[in-house]
C-alpha cells in the first residue's frame, strides 16, 4: 500500500473506551443518532463528542438528506443523516481489535463542490489517500475500502479532509462507516493465485447499489481485496451477487476504467514451466451493454477476450497459456476500453473464477 506522511496518531489515555467491533456498521456508523440540540448550531456540530460514538475536530457539519446548499440538494445514500468535514476536519473512533489481524474499512463518500477532493484515513500507524476525483457511481456518492492490519489491540480509526478551501463547508460527505475482518487466503495445489475468486474482500453494504471502490496503488500486503494489487490510476469496484450477476459464487470484480483500471497478483512460479490461466470474463446486468474486452497478461503471454455484453449478466470462460520465465510472475487483467451506462455511472467487464495451474501433462482439462 502506498505510504504517506501523516501525523502519528498515538493510543494514550484518554476518555474514550474502545469499542469491540464485529462485522459491519461501526456503532454509529450511519450518524443516525445525531447530536442534542445544544450540539448543533445550524449544521455545525458544537464540541468534540457532540455524535454519539464518534470524536470530531475541526469544521464538521451534521447533514440532514434534502439539505440544500446553493442549487445543489444533498442527498444521504443510507439513513437521514450524513457528516461533512470541512477544511482540515476529521472524525475518529477507538476500536478494539485482535493484533496481528487485517481488517477493511468501508464508507460512502460524496464530494460538494471542491472538484479534486481527496480523504486521509489511517488506523493507527498506517495511514493513506483516497483520491475522490472521479465519481464511478451516478449517484454523487462511492463506497470505498481501505485496510490494515492492526499492530495494537485497541486503534484509534480517523477519516480526515486535509482539503483547504475557500469555503471551509466545501468538504466531502461521509456516512456509513463499516469494518470487516479479513482472512487472506492461501494458494492451493488447485490454484497458485490467493483469493482468485474474490471472495474473501471488504464489507459491501446491503443497502446501497453500487458496490465498493478498491482503490488505485493498493499493494497486496494490506489490500481490502486480499492478494491483489490495484495497479493503475482508477479504481476497481467490488461486486456481490446481491446487487449484481457474478459468474461465480456471492463476489467479483468489475474493471470499470479501462486500461486505467489494472488488476494484478504477482505469484511463484518455475522459470520454463508451462502454466494455464484460466478466468471468466462477463457483465455485471447493470445496463452496460457494449463490445467488452479483457486483457490478460502473464509472463510473455498475452490475450484478449472479446465479450458481447447486453446488460443483463452473463460470462464466458477463457485461458492463457505462458510459460513462466522467472521465479515470480505478475498476472494483470484490464479491460481494453471505457465504457459507461446511460446515467454517466461508470462500468465495464466483470472479471471471476481466476485460477492458475501448472501444465505437467499435455492435454489436461482446463475449462
């Protein structure tokens, strides 16, 4: 993962107890339970422990769905409720975790009117960017995931605007903050790649229609999507059977920005061994029709799938034969073009099933 330098945030004794977190919403995750009155002056939230559950400093602004601010109509994609962080604002929350573990954090961001917004976020000491210049969703809001792993058992969880603004209310909305535990999968004498099925990833919530955004310059040693890297200046988005068609079991990957949108594992391999990279290549069935197609890489080995999609689901299967010419091998998957729906949401292939094995006998069954 990329690193940053951010202010050392360290556990001290404070107030606060830290919350036993379990999968899912963060206590108070959607900001549903709001301040007192005497906590509120206008949208201003009044004091550091104003919100139940959660530390705020700086400008933040407690936010009602149908606020209006100039022409815009602010809308909360969970709930009723939302904060905004203003210049320099944050919010935090002290969580009690198991050491040693890796977790995601998941929430839903909207941008207000600064056009190259962008979130710290850090968990005690890790910290990093998420860049909020393109919108994937037409609904002005994203999901995004972020992970570490927890080098102390109680962390400190801060989501911070480091934005400067003319107007100190021009910062992100946040609402529905969310942690998951994450058990990153081993490779198999049946499938040399971790997580090829992409099961195993960060927490998608019920509620919303638009998956979640892993984002760009993620490395596989803390990445909400175990075992992949996002090697490219956009973002990937993280599916479920849930909202979406999947090829395979309940979660997939949707490579929705083109060949700024690269997904990759690196993995061991025997220099002039042969090997099989088998992958099924779809739509999501969310009204991207269009002629799709998937790139895949590996070793000196390349091809292009081709996919008609109409919109409505459906997959096919494909393969990439290479023989491996060093001792680690990166596989990368991008799809050749952009693509979008009618509303502007960003979309495009859907990529499952991703599995590689070693070739020892001619012939031998792949698909």
């Amino acid at each position: 993962m990329m690193r940053y330098a951010a202010p050392i945030l360290l556990l001290c004794a404070v107030a606060h107890l830290a919350v036993a977190i379990t999968d899912g919403l963060l206590p108070n995750g959607n900001f549903e339970n709001g301040p007192k009155p005497s906590g509120l002056k206008g949208t201003e939230v009044i004091g550091r422990h104003a919100i139940p559950n959660w530390e705020t400093s700086g400008f933040v602004e407690y936010i009602e769905s149908g606020h209006k601010q100039g022409d815009m109509l602010l809308i909360v994609p969970e709930g009723a409720f939302a904060v905004r962080l203003g210049n320099e604002a944050s919010i935090k929350q002290h969580l009690k975790v198991t050491k040693g573990m890796y977790y995601s954090i998941s929430f839903s961001a909207a941008r207000t009117c600064a056009q190259e917004e962008k979130l710290n976020i850090s968990v005690t000491p890790d910290s990093g960017v998420l860049p909020m210049q393109t919108m994937y969703s037409s609904s002005g809001w994203d999901s995004y995931a972020w992970a570490f792993q927890a080098e102390f058992n109680e962390v400190e969880m801060v989501i911070h605007n480091p934005g400067v603004e003319e107007d100190p209310a021009c910062g992100p909305l946040i609402d529905s903050v969310a942690i998951r535990t994450l058990y990153p999968p081993r490779h198999t004498n049946q499938n040399l790649l971790k997580n090829g099925d992409f099961e195993e990833g960060p927490y998608i919530f019920p509620n919303t229609s638009w998956g979640v955004i892993i984002p760009p310059n993620i490395e596989d040693d803390h990445s909400p999507l175990p075992g992949w890297m996002v090697e490219s200046l956009k973002a990937v988005k993280y599916i479920d059977s849930d909202h979406y068609k999947v090829p395979q079991a309940k979660r997939a990957v949707e490579l929705v920005a083109g060949k700024e949108s690269a997904l990759a594992q690196v993995v061991r391999t025997v220099p002039g061994r042969a090997y099989a990279l088998t992958f099924s290549v779809g739509d999501a069935g969310d009204a991207c029709p269009g002629s799709m197609l998937v790139e895949a890489f590996a070793a000196r080995g390349t091809v292009k799938i081709p996919y008609e999609s109409k919109g409505t689901g459906g997959f096919k299967k494909a393969v990439l034969r290479f023989t491996a010419v060093d001792a680690r091998t990166r596989v990368v998957f991008l799809s050749t073009f952009y693509h979008s729906k009618t509303d502007g949401a960003l979309c495009g292939p859907v990529i499952d099933d991703v599995r590689l094995v070693s070739i020892r006998r001619p012939g031998r069954r792949l698909l």
